[in-house]
C-alpha cells in the first residue's frame, strides 16, 4: 500500500511517503523540520517534494493525520491539508492519536506510557500494554500521572515516551528506573504503519482535544462600549 502521512501536532512538521506491505515500511520521501510555528507555510512543499521523491501522488490509497493531543492551531493545519489532499486524490484519510503515534515508535513488548507535557502542571497520557491500549487517553495532572503509573508498574518495569518524560522525572524520581524515549514527535514509519493498519472508519480525522483551548472568545464586539461596572 502506498500512502502518506502528515504530523503538525506537536513541534514538528512533517509530511512523508511510504510503501507499507506485510508490515514492512518503506520511506519513499520525506520531508520533516522541527518547528513549533509557521507549519501552514511549510507543509504544503514537504508534501509537494516528498510525493516527488516517491513518483507523484499517483497510487497514494491512504493519508494518516495526527489528530492530537497536541497544538491547536498545528492540529487545524494538519487535518485542514490532509482532508484537502484526500479529497483531491479521492482516498480514505485516517486520524491517528498523536500518543497511539508516541507509543507505536518504541518497543511494544510489556508497559508503555506515551505521555506529552501540555503545560500547565499537566500531561497528555495512554498506557499500553503490549502494543494494545489499556485506557483512554487523558488530560492528567503531573502528581496524578506519576501515581498513575507507578500504581500500575511498581517496579516501573515501562517505557516511557514523549515530552512528558521531563515533567514527570522532576516530579517522581523513581521514575527514572523506566526506559526512557523523550520523542518530541512520532516517528514517521510508526504513522505510516499505524495509517496501514488502523480501520479508517474507527479513526476518523477529527481533532482530539483533551481540554479547552487557552484563548477564549471575545466578551464584545469590535467597537462596542464596555459594560459599566456595577
């Protein structure tokens, strides 16, 4: 199967090609930067040369797109441009999880924990156990995750994956027994074989959002006078 995947939800910007076939991955072309703005000025020429380098978009049967947890504006960029592409190339596009995406790229065998640090003494987390998910992914704070996990693997026998491995070692230092992965991003060939597998259906290409976004809409209208105080 040929197909590509994009990932603009955490601090990089990547768009890739590959040929997956009985779970074998082949890079065809990729393009990825690390960045933490400017992704919609970018993503549309790393798909351009990274689809160049694997022969055009012809064939392309499938599109895998981080939905999140991640960047609000990242994650719009992404799913706005793989939604356009799949729509011109008339394939089926799949939304992955960027923590199934943390968790896919380190050794599946026993306990892992893909965590993200979303700021605001709290992290993005899913255990797996295994290579299969054993919860659902949630918005924690940083004491609770610790707990979390060492309630579950006490003699922290796990590997932990992601940004959030800093906050939760500065946290809990018996964590620091784990194997560690700080990834800032999925890697590319774990989306690509996660994008082959995954039933498109079951992951559809919606943002995951694991709590409100920091801005808030205006309390008036441009132009209008403010309330008096009461």
């Amino acid at each position: 199967m040929k197909l590509m995947v994009i990932d603009t939800s955490l601090g990089t910007c990547l768009a890739g090609s590959f040929r997956v076939e009985s779970g074998h991955v082949e890079g065809l072309g990729i393009r990825q930067q690390d960045m933490t703005k400017g992704h919609q000025e970018h993503l549309g020429g790393f798909a351009r040369d990274a689809s160049r380098d694997a022969g055009g978009f012809e064939g392309v049967e499938r599109i895998g797109v981080t939905v999140g947890p991640g960047s609000f504006t990242g994650l719009r960029v992404g799913l706005s441009f793989a939604l356009g592409l799949g729509a011109a190339l008339d394939c089926a596009v799949v939304g992955i999880s960027t923590l199934d995406g943390l968790a896919a790229s380190v050794p599946a065998e026993g306990w892992v924990v893909a965590a993200i640090d979303a700021r605001r003494g709290q992290v993005y987390m899913r255990v797996f156990k295994d290579g299969v998910a054993v919860d659902e992914a949630q918005a924690l704070a940083i004491h609770d995750a610790a707990a979390k996990i060492l309630e579950l693997v006490p003699d922290c026998d796990v590997a932990l994956a992601g940004s959030g491995i800093e906050v939760l070692l500065a946290h809990e230092t018996r964590l620091e027994k784990a194997r560690l992965y700080p990834l800032s991003a999925p890697k590319a060939e774990a989306l690509a074989l996660l994008t082959a597998t995954l039933d498109a259906q079951g992951h559809p290409p919606k943002p995951l959002y694991l709590r409100a976004p920091d801005a808030t809409p205006p309390t008036r209208l441009p132009g209008q006078p403010r309330a008096a105080p009461a």
